[in-house]
C-alpha cells in the first residue's frame, strides 16, 4: 500500500470524513468499472459502487494494513455484486466441455482484442453477462484488473485451485459463445448475398 493510502486510512480511522471522501475519489473509477461489468447497468454500478463505498467505511477498522487497500476495497464490490446477482436469481450455466483457449494468445479472439469499437464491446458485455456472478468477477479481476490467482482466492475467499478452475470454465465458455456468434454472424452473411449468375 503506498503512503498516501495509509495516511488517509488513518486519518479517516480518526474521524477525518474528508480523507475517506480522498481514497473514495481515488478508487472510485475502479470501483465503479467493476461494479458495472458485473452488474451491466449504469445505475445498479453506481448503487453498488456507492454501497461498496459505504460498507468499506463502516468496516474500516476491520481492515488489515498488510493488504492492499485496493484489492480490500475491490473485493468488498465483488462480494456485494456477486450478492446482488444471486438476489436476482439470474439463471447459472451448466458448466460442460468447451473448446479451450488463452484470453492472451493473440492469435484468437479474446477479450482485450474485442474491445477495439463500442459495438464489439458490447458484444463482449453481453458474453460476460452469461457467466455466473463468481466466474464473472474472477474473469473481470483477472483479465480487467490484472489480479494474480492468489489475490483473486484472497478477494473472493476461495482456494487458488478453485479460482483457476473458474478461469479455466469462464475461458471455455467464452470460448464457446464466441464461437457460436461467429459461426451465426457467418450464417447471416451468407444469407444476405444474392447468387451470383
């Protein structure tokens, strides 16, 4: 943690409401981001990334200098949208055998090569709307955010083994969709052509 971050930590643990209003202003552009890849919508992102705000105020003494603050404050919105998700009894995929690839091999088409226009971008939205809320936050930690496996497990409370096996099935079911999408875009091309003669 750097020593701005701890000042203000400090402070605000002794009632200083303008240092915590500083380390919300900081962190509240990544807070936000991953409130709203998680959750897809711009007013739940803000209400989430209000109350993840809120919740990390009330339960800052609870928190351990030791550990980054942004990763701290990054698990507190995964584990509040990931609530928010089951609340809404959204449908969880059945996790099969997919084809697998690397998100970082360039020569297949991964998250950070879709996001070069806003059309793709919301294409590759709406494929992470279909992971289920914790496949969908180690994914976005991963891959958005640049978290290890160990500070994923440690943000979401889970095993390193466990969050690699997530990667692993949100990759192959990634895989899969793009695949399909392709496969449809191509179907719908074709269609559109008249015969030549």
């Amino acid at each position: 943690m750097n020593n701005l971050d701890q000042e203000l930590i400090t402070k605000a643990l002794h009632g200083d409401d303008d240092a915590f209003s500083m380390l919300v202003e900081t962190y509240q552009n990544p807070v936000y981001n991953l409130c709203y890849r998680m959750l897809g919508e711009n007013t739940a992102a803000e209400d989430a990334a209000q109350e993840t705000f809120w919740r990390a105020y009330q339960n800052l003494k609870a928190y351990d200098p030791q550990r980054s603050f942004a990763t701290w404050l990054l698990s507190i919105a995964a584990h509040h949208c990931i609530d928010l998700q089951r609340k809404r009894r959204l449908q969880l995929f059945e996790m099969d055998e997919y084809p697998d690839f690397d998100i970082q091999d360039t020569g297949t088409p991964g998250p950070e090569s879709m996001v070069i226009n806003g059309d793709e971008n919301r294409e590759l939205h709406a494929l992470i709307q279909t992971l289920n809320p914790p496949d969908r936050a180690a994914v976005i930690l991963k891959y958005w955010y640049g978290c290890s496996e160990e500070e994923i497990s440690e943000m979401l409370s889970l095993t390193v083994s466990a969050v690699k096996s997530r990667l692993h099935r949100a990759r192959r079911q990634l895989a899969d969709a793009i695949t399909t999408q392709k496969k449809e875009q191509l179907k719908g091309g074709l269609r559109h052509e008249s015969p030549a003669l």
